[in-house]
C-alpha cells in the first residue's frame, strides 16, 4: 500500500502543456500544436479532476451513498483519471476504485503500476490486488475475495459515516463476500451516470479537441477509401490515425458497405468494395483525453453517380438528424424528445436505429432516448440541461432494401439551445 500526499496543481506560466501535464506526454506535439492553430483550447486537466469529483460527492449525497466501489474502467478513469490497461480489466476486473462521501479516494492499480498514478492528487491511497478472478487466483479465489471485502469493509468504517456502498459490477465470489458482510449494497450507476451527465467548461473543451482530432482521422480515412479497397483495410485508417494522435481505442468495429449496410450494425468484413457503394460507418471512438466522439458518417466509393434511390434514402436520414437536433433545448423533458422532432415513412420504421439519441461523454452515457415504439415509462423523467451531450442517430434503409444510410452528430446543450460539436460534411453527391 503506497499512501500518498496531497500536492497542489502545477505552476503553468511558462511551460509547455506536456511539461505542465507530462501523463498527457502519449498526445504529439504536433496534434497539440495543430489543435492551437485550429483555434481550439486545450483543456485544464487538474480543473476537469477536481470538476469530476466534486459531481461524484454531490450526487452520492443525493442518493444516500457513503461509498462508491468501483471496477468498470470508465468510472475508474472518471473517478481518478488513471488510465491504466483499460480494454484489458473490462474484462478482468484487477484494477478498483473506492471514493468516500467526504472524497477519500483508494485506487486498486494493476501489480507494481503504483508509479502510473503519481501526477494525480486526487488519489489519496495506491494498492493492488483488487478483484478476484479465476485466470489470476484459481481455486484461491474465495479467500482473495475475503481479503479485498475485508480492505473495503475497514476503509468504509474509517472514512464514511455509513454502510451503504454503491457498487457497479464485480464477479461472483467478490459479490458474495460482500453481500454476506454488514454493508448494505446498492447500485452505484445511478449515482456515476448522473454524476457524468453535466460536463464541465473544460470537459467541454477536451470534447472539442476530441472531435477535432476524430475528424482529422475521418479525413485520412475518406481520402484513402477507393474501390478494390476491403472494408478492413479502410476502417484500420479510423484506428491508425486515432492511436497516432494520441487517442485510446474504438469500442466497436461497426462499418459496411453495399448489401451490408442494410440492416446496419455488420461489423467491418473482408468484403471488397466497388465503384457506385454506399459505404457507411459509426466511429464510436474513444479520442484524445479519453473523451468519446461517436459520429456516423456514409459516403460514396469511387467516382460513380449516386442512384436517385440512395439519394432518397440519404436525404431522409439528413433532415431526420437536422429536425431532432433542432428540438434540443434546455428545459425539455427528455420524455418528450421521444415524440417530437422528425416522423420516419413507415416504410423505414422496421430497420430503423435502435435510439434516436444518446448521452455520451467518456463512452455512451445515459440517457436513451428511444422511439415513441420502444419508449420505457419511467425510464428518463429528467429534463435537458445546459452541459449535457447527446449524439443524434439516424439509420434509413427500407426492409428488404439493397443499401442504407447511417449518420449521427454529436451535440451539448447550452444555455439557449445546442452548439453542434459536429464540423465533419456531408457527402455532396449523395446530398444530390
């Protein structure tokens, strides 16, 4: 156990930003240096920490929680900011995080990583051997799961006030251990959602920087699509560019081309793409600063003419994403952006998106906005509010139709309406 000591923020006057912030050092100077020249504004990360916990503490005393248990690697990053191998402990819970009700933060890291988190401030004690997973612990695994409730149980005691632990996930003999302890459990991802759902003026600036960077790469990934090109080889353009600027990783592999864009959610094949395709995708892109850009884009491959029928179907999905964007507001019940804004034809209501929004921040994030169909009563009784960000969703393809199109933008409410994050164009020909 490594207990560390409160350090206050860097000095900035007359640093370099990878100076000031040297865990950001994986960014280029020259994605930083080409974000400045575009105008943009870098963000303020110790701001966005301080920001990030503070949101954490108001809503866990909202909903009556003393303590937070946290293994999901997005709520680890939002929580402290340690970024450390999260692909792999999404699905081998090793890594963990616990925050108190007056801020104590304990961060279980990975075996001897204790020396990735030494730039963040916010974390209070650095320990290992969080988790207990069968890979790692074989038939020991009851007893590694007795110890690590037993650490939990002695910090609850000696920083909260109370019992009540949130927890988000675990596996199954850590749940057990802890449900037949004096805790009282309960959900933590009501308390993380709401707590992520507002974004900070410097989380939006790192959204901004993010989108910026994605479309960089959308860019490098149009210009290089051709026919005989696979639909493999475009979509590792998406992954390179992303991973050379800094960014983290890309949650699904969801692109296609021709017959296989509709009905959507195929996954990027081998499939060689001709001349006259429709070729459509969805970056769902975890970017620089860990922020999430989730843009959809379609266009045409090669020099063909666009068919009336795909540009029918690409001018649907265009007004349908134009018309919900322009209901968002603050104030709205998010009830209501069910039924209002856009009216699909019948004929694209069965192959249509499965949500008409959604929240995003760090990764989708609530809320789903669903069709007045697949509405769940009770489900979002909220409004909308300044600092919130939703990606607005379009899929149109007729059933039994040979091609469809995707698009989505990606939007935060302001305090009169909604600022589009999205600069990327659209496909002129297809446009018609």
């Amino acid at each position: 156990m490594t207990k560390k000591a409160k350090i206050s923020p860097l000095h900035r006057i007359g640093s370099t930003y990878n100076d000031v912030y040297p865990e950001t050092s994986f960014i280029p100077a020259k994605t930083l240096d080409r974000l400045r020249r575009e105008g943009l504004e870098l963000p303020d990360l110790e701001k966005i920490r301080s920001y990030r916990v503070k949101r954490i503490i108001d809503q866990m005393a909202r909903q009556h929680v003393d303590a937070l248990l946290l293994f999901d690697p997005i709520n680890i990053r939002y929580t402290t900011d340690s970024s450390n191998m999260q692909i792999w402990t999404s699905h081998n819970l090793a890594r963990a995080a616990l925050i108190t009700a007056d801020g104590y933060i304990v961060l279980w890291d990975f075996t001897h990583c204790e020396h990735l988190t030494e730039h963040l401030p916010q974390i209070d004690e650095i320990r290992s051997g969080a988790g207990s997973f069968y890979f790692e612990y074989g038939d020991a695994i009851h007893d590694k799961a007795k110890s690590f409730s037993d650490q939990v149980i002695a910090l609850v005691k000696k920083h909260a006030s109370g019992m009540r632990l949130g927890v988000d996930r675990m596996d199954t003999v850590i749940a057990q251990a802890f449900l037949s302890s004096e805790l009282t459990i309960s959900d933590a991802w009501p308390v993380m959602e709401h707590a992520r759902l507002i974004k900070s003026i410097d989380e939006m600036k790192a959204m901004r920087c993010a989108m910026n960077a994605t479309e960089f790469a959308m860019a490098k990934m149009e210009a290089a699509m051709k026919p005989s090109m696979s639909e493999v080889e475009l979509w590792s353009v998406l992954h390179a560019e992303n991973i050379a600027q800094g960014g983290e990783w890309i949650e699904t592999r969801i692109l296609a081309s021709g017959p296989r864009t509709n009905p959507w959610m195929s996954e990027a094949s081998g499939r060689i793409m001709e001349s006259g395709d429709i070729m459509a995708f969805d970056t769902d892109m975890i970017g620089i600063f860990g922020i999430c850009c989730d843009v959809s884009r379609t266009w045409l491959v090669g020099d063909a003419d666009a068919k009336a029928e795909q540009q029918e179907i690409y001018r649907v999905a265009h007004d349908h994403i134009l018309e919900n964007m322009d209901i968002l507001k603050p104030g709205i019940a998010l009830k209501d952006l069910s039924y209002l804004g856009h009216k699909l034809p019948q004929i694209y209501q069965a192959n249509k998106y499965c949500v008409k929004m959604h929240g995003v921040g760090l990764c989708d994030e609530f809320p789903s906005i669903y069709y007045p169909d697949a509405y769940i009563d009770g489900s979002v009784d909220y409004e909308l509010m300044p600092g919130m960000t939703l990606c607005v969703e379009a899929f149109i393809g007729k059933e039994g139709g040979h091609e469809g199109i995707k698009l989505e933008n990606q939007v935060l409410i302001t305090e009169t309406g909604f600022e589009n994050l999205t600069a990327y164009h659209y496909d002129q020909r297809l446009l018609g």
